[in-house]
C-alpha cells in the first residue's frame, strides 16, 4: 500500500524558514517524480513544485510564487522528499500536501496519484 | 491567478448527470486530470489522461476534452459525490503544473 507522510509543520514567524519532510512507503520511492501542492485555508489547490526521479536528473520546478525561496530536494535511499521553505510570508500559510506524480508516456498528462495527509505550516508573528 | 479556470458551483438533482469543466490555452496541448476533495481530507485523483480511472474510482466519473475545455461528467450523481473538483495540468509553457480555482459540487 502505498503511503505518503508529511511532517515538520507548525508555527513559524515571518522571514524563519521550515523545512517539511515527506516520507515514503510502499513503492520504489526512486522511480518517481515527487511534488509539493499546498491548499490556503479555505482555498482551492496550488502546486508548489516538483523534483524528478534521478533518471530524469533529480532537477526541480517550481511556482512562480515560491521559486527562489523553496527548495525541494530528495534522498532516495530513505525514501524522503523535503521542501525548505526560507524567507516565509504570511501568505504561506496553508496545509501542505506531498504527492506522488505521474506522468504520461509522451508528457500530455501530468497527474498526482498519492497524496499524503497533509501537514499545516502557519506563519504569523 | 490560475491558469485553468472552472465554474465555482455547481449543482445536480440525485440520480441526474453533471458536466464539471475546466478552461486553459494549455488544455488545448495537454489533457487535464481530475481530484475530488471531501471537507477535511486530501484530495483524490479520480480521471487523468484522456479518459482513465485509477482504480477504485467508480465508473460513472469520465472525461473528455475539446479544444481548451476539459470536462469531468458524473453520470448517475451519488450524495457520496459531492465534493469540490480540482482539475490540474501543465502549463502552457509544458514546464509547470497549474491547478484550477475548484467547483464545489452540490448533490440536490
């Protein structure tokens, strides 16, 4: 079965950083693309950004709204994934969702097949 | 701003079939894929791709694509349905991910 674990939310002041945990079980953690998507309170969805599995370079992508702040990295012999959220606003706050992707053959599609529970990241001061 | 937008309500009477659709420039490159998100829990993939339903996920849920419009139909709605729907592709640039706004679905 496979089963995603998000961790290291919480309580976090304005300009801190955090940094969220995802871990894995259940499937070959390394063959797959991971993303992070967050959900505002009361708001719709907004993905945060993805790392690709090694054989695809491990590089990374990221929403406009996070890109040079966020940082999403991988260590596949745990089977984690990781977001470090640096300089982090208010408008942060949200639940955070880790995800498995996936993708189709020729790249038409891309879709999030797992998600975890989520884990709440509060900023305020 | 999304770049995918989807009505925010919608409504159908028990038993009758509802059209969810979701609009973008990149629909017209990429196929859409579909999450139903009850209150207080994540959100679960229920179509992806041109037309597939991972397992589990009942087969009244389908979709369908023309031009820049993606839609997901519940032929048969349930009580059990109601839900709000996100529906997600890449952007137009083919690089990113991109999340429509949600319709909150209501099952009369």
């Amino acid at each position: 079965e496979v089963q995603l674990v998000e961790s290291g939310g919480g309580l976090v002041q304005p300009g801190r950083s955090l940094r969220l945990s995802c871990t894995a079980s259940g499937f070959t953690f390394g063959d797959y693309a991971m993303s992070w998507v967050r959900q505002a309170p009361g708001k719709g969805l907004e993905w945060v950004g993805f790392i690709r599995s090694k054989a695809y370079g491990g590089t990374t992508e990221y929403a406009a709204s996070v890109k040079g702040r966020f940082t999403i990295s991988r260590d596949d012999s745990k089977s984690i994934a990781y977001l470090q959220m640096n300089s982090l606003k208010t408008e942060d706050t949200a639940v955070y969702y880790c995800t498995r992707d996936g993708e189709s053959i020729q790249g038409l599609t891309y879709y999030f097949d797992y998600w975890g529970q989520g884990t709440l990241v509060t900023v305020s001061s | 701003s999304s770049e995918l937008t989807q009505d925010p309500a919608v409504s159908v009477a028990l038993g009758q079939t509802v059209r969810i659709t979701c609009q973008g420039d990149s629909l017209r490159s990429y196929y859409a894929s579909w999450y139903q998100q009850k209150p207080g829990q994540a959100p679960v993939l229920v179509i992806y791709g041109k037309n597939n339903r991972p397992s589990g996920i009942p087969d009244r849920f389908s979709g369908s694509s023309s031009g820049n419009t993606a839609s997901l139909t519940i032929t048969g709605a349930q009580a059990e349905d109601e839900a709000d729907y996100y529906c997600n592709s890449r952007d137009s640039s083919g690089n990113l991910v991109v999340f429509g706004g949600g319709t909150k679905l209501t099952v009369l």
